[in-house]
C-alpha cells in the first residue's frame, strides 16, 4: 500500500472523526439545556476528571496518553461555549505564568480577562463578571503566595478546582549577558533564582514588577530610541519572547529545577466529589494558647491528611489571626464532615473554601 492510499484512509477516518465529534457536540447542547433550567454550573471538574481518566485508561497507543489529553481539553472546552459563552479572568497581561495555567485548564475556546492584580480576579469572579478566575496559591520552592490567602478572607468566592503547573524561567534580553544593568521580573520570579542571578548577575539592579508579562512591556518600551533600556533584560516564561521580541539568553534559570506552582480555579460554587479531592477552608480562632492545635486534632483522630497550613491575620483586629488549612478529601465524604463538624465547635468561625478534584 503507497503513501497516497494510507492517506485516503486518513481522510476516511477524519470524515468520520468530524461526524461523531458533531453528535457528541448535539448531546453537550442537550446537557446544556437541562443545567440551564436547573441552573447548575457549565464546568463541572469532576466530570472533566472522570472524562481524562476513561479515555486514557482505554488508550492502548500508539498516541501518547498526553497528546489525547491534548485533544479533549480543547475538545471538552469548545463544548463548554456551546453550553454558555465562559470568561475566565487571570492576572494579566496575556504571558503571565496564570494566562498558561488558564490555557492548561480551559483551552483556546473560552474568552480571557486578562486584569491587573489577583485582587481584580477574585472581584471578578465575586461580583459575576467572569465565571471562573485563575490565581497562584503555591509554589513549590516559596509556599503559600499570602496575597491569594488573604483574599479568601474578604471575598465571598469557592475554589472549584486546582492546576499543577511547572515554572521554568528564562533570562532575556536583546545585549549580551555582561552589558545587563537592570532586571525586571515579579518579585517571587527574582527569589525563585535568586543564585543563579548571584552568580551571573551580581552587579545587575533588580526590578520588581506586577507581573513577568508585565516586564516583558517594560522592556518593549524600553528599546524604543532614545529610551535608554537597550541593556535591560526580563525574566519570564520561554513563549513570551517572540511575542516580545526578546531573545533568550539563559534557560531553566530557576534554582529550583522542580519549581511548580498550584493555582487555584475560582468560582461562585464547587461541586461533587471524584475520585480524589482536596478540600480547603479558613478557620477563625480565639487567641488562646492551644488554638491550632485544637483544631488540627480532628484531622488525626479521623485520619484525614492535612497538605497545608497558613496563618492569616484577620485584617479585623490586631495581632487576630486565622488558618488556611487544605486537605484530602471532599466535605460530602463522612470522615470529614465528622472532622469539621469537631473543628467548628473550636472555632469563632469557618469558611468552608471549596473541595476539587486532586491534580495528580
């Protein structure tokens, strides 16, 4: 058999790839119609989850388990729109490290609302004008990011499900390495290398910024004449330098060469439980001695493991504090209804933050 036959058969088996994509697409919209009457929420994350699960426990190759996962993100996204047009606000601009981790989660389909602070994401999302919002929780080599935290503490938003994503940084700049007077990045971006800038950059004047998008402006602006910024460089993710117009001079720059950091998907509700969940809440505390450990006593007596604890202040009253503590499991679970129904009786209060679907 020649090239030229194989090839009918391709255009055979795409011909009907498309019919069937097209049916599938008829009963997404019959679905649609039934969330729209009981109003239910258009992303369900533990569907998404049991939908990556099947279809690469069928796959017997030869594609890679990563390349179908590939297709039905972007599938199960333009299934999203046709159920309802979705906006999900990151913080911008379009290059950030959130903007990719959106794209990771929600596709091409979907509208982004690039903003500028993580603050203007969870308004966003609290007041409806975005149906979903991506912001950082964690990283790998800094921990908890407190400005997220805190947040949770003034708006009224739930955590509807979680993106792992590795962080690799790369120096750019249009000089060569030794003529770099300044470098522009976000201040987490910095501290994530900060020995390698040590060792290669000592003398070069750091500059923070909102965002490592928001150097890579910066610098655009700064190459035009008379602007002085010919020996700048920025430290952001690899794609943007083409965007930018920027040359990559050093990558994987991280000292860290397993950085990865959590985001957060927010949203006005969480849903059902899959088959792994994590579940995150705020507990408020008198400020007592023995406090947190009255609360955390529960997770051991029902064998529940805690993944993370940040202490918060209030932002209420001086030196008043509360604890962001996450979780595996999902609060429709026994054992952890059973827990927080102890912790509650220990706090002043609890907000219960959302339970999601666990990124492997």
């Amino acid at each position: 058999m020649d090239i030229a036959q194989l090839r009918k058969e391709i255009d055979t088996l795409d011909s009907k790839i498309v019919e069937l994509l097209n049916e599938r697409a008829k009963i997404v919209l019959k679905i649609g119609e039934i969330k729209k009457q009981n109003r239910a929420q258009v992303y369900v994350p533990n569907r998404e989850r049991e939908v990556y699960l099947r279809i690469t426990s069928q796959n017997k190759g030869p594609l890679a388990n990563d390349c179908l996962v590939a297709i039905y993100r972007e599938l199960m996204a333009g299934s999203l729109v046709l159920e309802k047009a979705i906006k999900v606000a990151y913080l911008g601009p379009e290059g950030t490290f959130s903007y990719f981790a959106a794209r990771q989660k929600f596709g091409l389909s979907v509208e982004y609302v690039p903003l500028r602070s993580i603050d203007d994401v969870f308004r966003d999302v609290a007041t409806g004008r975005s149906d979903y919002g991506i912001v950082p929780v964690e990283n790998s080599t800094e921990g908890g990011i407190r400005e997220t935290l805190n947040l949770f503490v003034e708006f009224d938003v739930k955590v509807c499900a979680e993106i792992v994503f590795p962080i690799h940084h790369s120096l750019m700049a249009n000089c060569k390495k030794e003529e770099i007077k300044k470098v522009y990045s976000k201040v987490q971006i910095l501290s994530q290398c900060r020995n390698w800038l040590a060792c290669n950059l000592p003398h070069a004047e750091l500059v923070e910024v909102s965002s490592s998008a928001e150097a890579a402006r910066i610098f655009e602006k700064a190459l035009q004449p008379a602007a002085g910024g010919q020996y700048c460089a920025i430290i952001a993710n690899a794609e943007i330098a083409q965007q930018y117009g920027v040359t990559i001079l050093f990558s994987n720059i991280e000292d860290n060469p397993n950085n990865v950091t959590r985001f957060f998907v927010l949203s006005k509700e969480y849903g059902a439980p899959s088959e792994k969940d994590r579940t995150a809440v705020m507990c408020y505390t008198k400020n007592r001695p023995g406090a947190l450990l009255e609360i955390l006593e529960p997770f051991r007596t029902y064998n529940i493991n805690l993944t993370n604890i940040e202490s918060l202040p209030t932002r209420k009253k001086a030196w008043e504090y509360c604890f962001y503590l996450d979780f595996e499991g999902h609060v429709a679970h026994a054992s952890v209804q059973k827990a927080l129904d102890e912790v509650f009786k220990k706090c002043s209060d609890m907000k219960i933050l959302g339970s999601f679907p666990k990124c492997d």
